[in-house]
C-alpha cells in the first residue's frame, strides 16, 4: 500500500532533514548533492525540528539550518512553487547566513563556506537540461572561482524523469530525486527494494510515521493546504497578469493603427511603427488627440 505522504510537502520535508533523530538521511542527501571530495560524516543542526514550534506556528518556514564537521554552513529548503524574485532571495539567504558567522574582533579568514540547496518543484532555468544546478562566484570570461565561500544548488525535479529500470546504477543524487518525485505512490517496502540504502530506508520509515500518527497527519494536511492555496494564489495572479497585458497589448495596438491612418488623412510623413513602440501609452493617447484635433480643425478643400 501506498505510503501516501509526498515528502516535497515543506512539513515532511523538515520532518526527513531537519529531525535530530535521523541526521543520517540528511547527511546522506548533503553528500549527494554536493560531493564533496571528503564525505560530510556529522552535522550540528542549527534549527532541529521540535513538536512543540510546529504544533505553535503551523505558518513557520520549514527550511533546515545545520553545519558540518569542516564548519561549513548549510540551508536546505523545499519550494512547491516559484516565488516572485525566487534567485534574489536565495542570494539573500545564502549571504546572511555567510556574513552571519562574523562577530566583532574577528578575521575574514575565519569564514567558512555556506550553502544553499533549493529543491525546486518547477523549473527555474529551462534552458538548463541538468536537473542539478550549482551557482557560485566565478569570473565569467576565463571561468576562473573568485570564491567557493558562497554556493547555490538547486534541484528541479520535473526534469528528472527516469523510471525504475536505471535505479540499481543510479547515483546517490539520482535515486533522491527519484525518492522525491516517487515516495508518495510507493510502499515502503517498494522505496527499500528500489533504492536499496539505508538513508531510504529510514526516510520511508519517516514517512510511514506521518502517515500513521494522526497529530503528524493534520500538521501535514494544513501545510499541504497552505502549499495548495499559496499555488492557486499565484495561478491566479499569473492569469490575471496575462490577460491585462494581452488587454493592453491589444489597446496599444489600436492606438498605432489610429495614429497610422490618421497621419495618412492628414498627409503626414508616417511616423515608423518602431519609433511609436517607444512611447508610453499616455503619448500614443495624446498624439491621437492632437491628430484628431487637426482632423476636425482642417480646412474643407
């Protein structure tokens, strides 16, 4: 049966990384995505999931803070949607919690790297085929790190598309995106057989708890609804959006074709389509006015 739970719901998704009980599967899934020549074999989480701040704040950001045995810093978030200005504020966050680490009397050199990993719902970057992006400080001509300190990793999961057919040679990154856009129409025994590693293991396990416990369910059904409702918000802003410009679009349109044959009626060099793109919808309506305004005024021949 079916475990029922999609682990991309920010509630689960804190639930899997951010519990101090299973550092294990976060540590799997930071090594995963970022491997690191050595692998992260211990982390301290910054903000670890407690019963009693999601029974409190059922609206809190569920994104996961933790540093690691080389005292780098970490943000593991989930987004089910694409907020406005989604990479400005992913370089906000990954630099604070950089500039963070400084107090008074220390030295630039006591910095320690910090990361950002977004898993994305939607893609951001169509035109990037790798479902795994990673963002950093780099002189673009040469291609040359100004800097490692500062790191953005995003994983878009509707790019990845795999069945199960390559799992048994996937790599640890592959079979977590898998896990993510698989785990909720599978069993656990199903997640265990497919993935076989442990990290899954107690990831299903995590889920199946959840599913189980009817406090963990309804936490989860009210973030589930927040990510509906906050989705449809958008839909609809994006819809709204798209049929004013289409409104506009067309009244510009109607604008330059008034001006075309009114300039014609008077015998006016035409001014260039171009030219009348360039101006505001104000200076189109103004132009027509003036132009209508001779029309009217001229003499009869």
């Amino acid at each position: 049966m079916a475990i029922g739970i999609d682990p991309t719901v920010d509630y689960a998704f804190k639930r899997l990384f951010g519990s101090p009980e299973c550092t294990g599967i976060t540590i799997h899934f930071l090594n995963a995505v970022l491997d690191p020549p050595s692998p992260i074999v211990e982390i301290e989480l910054l903000n670890p999931f407690l019963e009693k701040d999601s029974e409190e704040d059922k609206l809190s950001i569920l994104d996961v803070r933790a540093s690691d045995d080389r005292g780098r810093l970490l943000n593991i978030e989930m987004q089910t949607s694409l907020p406005v200005a989604l990479p400005e504020r992913l370089i906000y966050y990954v630099s604070s919690l950089y500039a963070q680490q400084l107090h008074s009397g220390e030295q630039y050199g006591q910095l320690r790297p910090a990361v950002s990993i977004c898993v994305l719902a939607h893609v951001l970057f169509p035109q990037i085929t790798d479902p795994h992006s990673r963002f950093e400080m780099r002189e673009v001509g040469q291609n040359v790190s100004l800097s490692e300190h500062l790191q953005v990793h995003l994983l878009e999961l509707p790019k990845y598309n795999q069945g199960t057919a390559g799992l048994p040679n996937a790599t640890p990154l592959e079979k977590w995106l898998y896990f993510f856009r698989n785990a909720r129409d599978l069993s656990a025994e199903e997640i265990d057989g497919q993935l076989l590693e442990t990290a899954f293991n107690q990831a299903a396990g995590v889920l199946e708890m959840i599913a189980r416990t009817p406090r963990e369910q309804e936490l989860y059904e009210a973030r589930l609804k927040l990510a509906r409702d906050e989705q449809a918000r958008l839909d609809y802003a994006r819809r709204e959006g798209e049929a004013r410009g289409e409104a506009r679009g067309e009244a510009r349109g109607t604008r330059l074709g008034q001006i075309c044959i009114l300039q014609q009626l008077l015998g006016d060099q035409p001014t260039s389509v171009e030219k009348l793109r360039e101006l505001s919808d104000e200076a189109l309506q103004s132009q027509i006015d003036t132009l209508q305004t001779r029309l009217r005024n001229r003499d009869p021949q």
